[in-house]
C-alpha cells in the first residue's frame, strides 16, 4: 500500500517541482521514510511502498520516472520487479540498492536495464539524491534533445511558407498580426495548400513557440480512438487499454494543438472539445478527475462547416469558439503568379535531396506548370515536381519529365501570326503579337544555325549553345530540325 511521507518540521512549506515521480519500493519502514523525506526535500513527487506487488500496480496506474527499490525483500525481489517493471514501461528508469554487495547480483540487475546501483551505507539518503538528480536530468535532457532534432528536421518559420502573390502576402500579413495572441484560429482552404504549414507558423511565432506543437488529423481515427488520442484514457477503459495514457492535449500542455480536418470529428468528441474551449478542463476516457488544459487550439478544415452546421452535422456552439479567427488559405490555381517559386524551391530541395545536378526548370517545362491547373494543389505539385527530379538527366528539368502534368492539359491555344523580324516592340502589343511564338521563332533559327556551324554535329552544336546533348535533342525533335 502506498504510504504518503511528508517531514513537516523540515521540508518547506512549498517546493519548485524538479519534474520527476519517484517509486520507492523498501520493505523497512524507517528506510521509505528516509529516503522520501530526503527526495521530497529535492522537490520531487514521491511514492513509496512496502513490496513488489504494490510497486507494479503504482506502475501500471500511472507514469513513474524512475524506480528505487531494495535488491532483498520478501516474496518478490529487486531483480523480480525490475524484470517486470521494464515490461510495463520500458522507459522508466531503476536504480537497485543492496545492503548486500554481490556483484553476480548488480550485472544482472544493469543486464536487466538497471541505470545504476547504490549500496545502503550510513550516507545513502544523499548518495541516492545525488544519483536521482543525474539520473532525472539526463532523461529530462534527452527528452528535450530528441524535441530539438524533430524540430530541427522540419520547416516550421514563417519564411518557409512560399508566395509572393497579393493573396498570400495578406495571409502573411494576417499571420504576423495574430501570432503573438492566444485566439482560436480555423484555417480553411482546399486539400493540399499548407494548412498545417500555416498553423506552424502560427505557433512558432507565439509566445508558446518553446512548448509542443502537436498535430491530428480528426479525419483518420475513429470515434474512440480519436477521443482517446485527444484526451486520453485510463486504464479499463476499453479493450486493450491495458495502462494509464496522457492524451495529445496533455501532451501538447503549455504548446499549441492542430486539429485537421475538424469537420469529421463526430458529435460526442465535438461536446468534449467544446468544454475544453469553454472550460480550458476535460477528462480523460473512462476517468472522473478534471484535467486543466493550458493550450492554443487552431483547427482547419477543407469543408463548408457553416453549411454543416445548418444541416445539423456540426455543432454550432463549437463552430462560433473555433472560428474566432479565420485564415483563408486560396487555391493554387488562383495564386499563379506562386507557381514558378514553388516549383524551383522543391526541384531545389529534391536535387539536394538526391544528390542530382539540376539547377531548374526549363522555361517550356514551366510553361506546361503555369497552365495546369492543379486539383491538388501545392501538394500535388510538390508530387510532380519529385517525379520530375528523379526521372529528369538533363541539367534542367525538361517537359517531358512531366508527362503526368502534360497529359492533363487541355489542348494548347491557337498561336498568333509570328511578328515581323526587326519589328519594334512599341509597334506590336495590341497587334495580335504572340509573344510566346516570336521568343519560339528565335529559338529555332539559334538551333539550325549552331547545326549549321557544326556540319550537322549534334554534340558540337549544343557545345556552341551552352546545352546539354538530352536538352539539345528535345529542342530539334520541337522543331523538326534535322
């Protein structure tokens, strides 16, 4: 049975929290006392209990961060319970203490995936405070490390969002100015335009920017499995919920949460979030406590939620907390003007990313990207343009890499009349000029007269031109150059 110890002659009245749930499992008494008198005085939570079986049902009621128990104790042994302790959390941390010096014991012990051995000497209580502290600190800053090098391999800052377009410099506008607040933000727009990006910038522009950024997408889990994502569960609470588990938004305490695709969230989790919205509390599946929830909420979605909301599908009350502020995100078709830096960005990064030399696209090639008109958005563009790069052995990428992107244009508009050589530029515009056929006109003639200097030598004539052979090639398949 857990026993509660508190010193109140010495230990402060109030304590900053180390961070750390200790377990400490001792069948004499007068050694739980001490040793959790002189942890607690270290500001750490603390649980102590008389034998191995009260210690494996404290473990699998909750999180534990690190396990002290004696080597020799009745019915179940150190070594016992750190062999099972490991099988319900592997994570968790044990250092065994032994009156008892065997070293046969201790390497089976750190076999078993002890951390570390103390002998119960006349000083343990501050040599176990000592091991605790280095032991907590090292878990705290791996933890820590493993965060930095996930946000490290992501693109999160506000500059990483592509566009130049008057649409997305008001989004960025809109984003600088609601960064720094704590509002509610729902971001619409279709499937594929950088919702999640958007959100991303959200946070990592807030005061919240140093804790969690935690992302869902509502539309992939079911009913319980979404509401036990979210808020969590205890155990029992369904089949297979076998321990205690902290939910997303406990997860994401202090940061920010990104609920996508909201609209799929069914009536019975959208009851649930609005209380977290309107009560900043929840509990978690199959639990009674209160749960507070410090966190920012942005959701997003690629629905018509006022639509849903007059045919009943959506909750009106959460529709109004949600869409406290609502960021717009155009389609790709209607920001063109984006098109070419986004797609010399990822033919950028898939080139780096695949060790190729490419150093563009060609201006044929980005014509083709230009006029398609992208159901996918910058998803599917990011798609076609790694195709493109894996496919492409030319130092630029060349149409026909992007033959998923040609195969779906529309049929090429009618051509004007080429102007008239040493026309001025001043006496063609607004005279049928076809700029795109006269710049096509001049290629041509440049090509026949570097297969002329070269006597018909395909190699040497695109050495006259800068090109390379594959590119050379596919300008005088064009333009039926022999």
């Amino acid at each position: 049975m857990a026993e509660q110890v508190w010193d109140t002659a010495q230990a402060p009245a109030a304590l900053p929290a180390a961070g750390g749930h200790v377990l400490i499992v001792d069948d004499e008494p007068s050694m739980r006392q001490m040793l959790s008198i002189a942890l607690r005085r270290e500001g750490y939570r603390v649980t102590a209990v008389e034998d191995g079986q009260s210690a494996l049902e404290v473990l699998e009621a909750g999180e534990v961060d690190l396990l002290i128990t004696d080597v020799r104790m009745p019915e179940m042994s150190g070594v016992e319970l750190l062999r099972r302790a490991k099988g319900i959390d592997p994570a968790v941390s044990v250092i065994m203490m032994t009156a008892y010096g065997s070293k046969e014991t201790v390497l089976e012990a750190l076999r078993l995936g002890a951390t570390d051995y103390v002998e119960k000497t006349t000083n343990v209580k501050d040599e176990l405070a000592l091991r605790v502290r280095k032991e907590l600190d090292r878990k705290r800053l791996q933890q820590e490390n493993v965060l930095l090098k996930r946000t490290l391999q992501t693109s999160h800052q506000f500059s990483n969002i592509i566009g130049a377009s008057s649409a997305m410099l008001s989004v960025f506008q809109l984003i600088e100015t609601i960064a720094p607040t704590s509002s509610t933000v729902l971001i619409t727009g279709e499937s594929g335009t950088g919702k999640e990006l958007v959100a991303r910038a959200i946070h990592f522009n807030s005061a919240r920017r140093d804790r969690p950024f935690v992302a869902l997408n509502c539309g992939a889990l079911s009913e319980t499995l979404l509401d036990s994502e979210l808020f969590g569960h205890v155990r029992g609470a369904f089949t297979g919920a076998d321990t205690n588990k902290k939910g997303l938004i406990e997860v994401a305490e202090k940061g920010t949460i990104f609920l996508d695709e909201i609209g799929e969230m069914s009536p019975l989790v959208q009851v649930k979030l609005l209380r977290v919205l309107q009560e900043r509390k929840f509990r978690r599946l199959g639990g009674t406590d209160e749960v507070d929830a410090d966190i920012r909420i942005i959701t997003a979605t690629n629905r018509d939620l006022s639509k849903m909301v007059d045919e009943g599908r959506f909750r009106q009350d959460l529709y109004y907390r949600i869409n406290v502020i609502n960021v717009h995100l155009p389609p790709l078709r209607e920001r063109a003007d984006d098109i070419p830096l986004l797609a010399e960005h990822f033919a950028a990064t898939f080139a780096r990313q695949m060790n190729k030399p490419i150093g563009g696209i060609s201006r044929e090639a980005m014509a083709l990207l230009r006029r398609y008109q992208w159901p996918g958005n910058i998803r599917e563009l990011e798609n076609a343009i790694e195709r493109a790069v894996a496919l492409e052995r030319a130092s630029v990428i060349m149409p026909e890499s992007l033959s998923v992107v040609s195969g779906r244009l529309p049929a090429e508009p009618p051509v004007a009349p080429a102007a008239a050589a040493g026309a001025e530029p001043a006496d063609l515009l607004g005279t049928g000029f076809d700029l795109e056929q006269h710049v096509q006109h001049i290629e041509r003639e440049y090509i026949a007269e570097a297969l002329r200097r070269a006597g018909g030598v395909k190699v040497r004539a695109a050495e006259l031109l800068g090109m390379s052979f594959r590119s050379f090639r596919y300008y005088t398949k064009k333009y039926n150059l022999k």
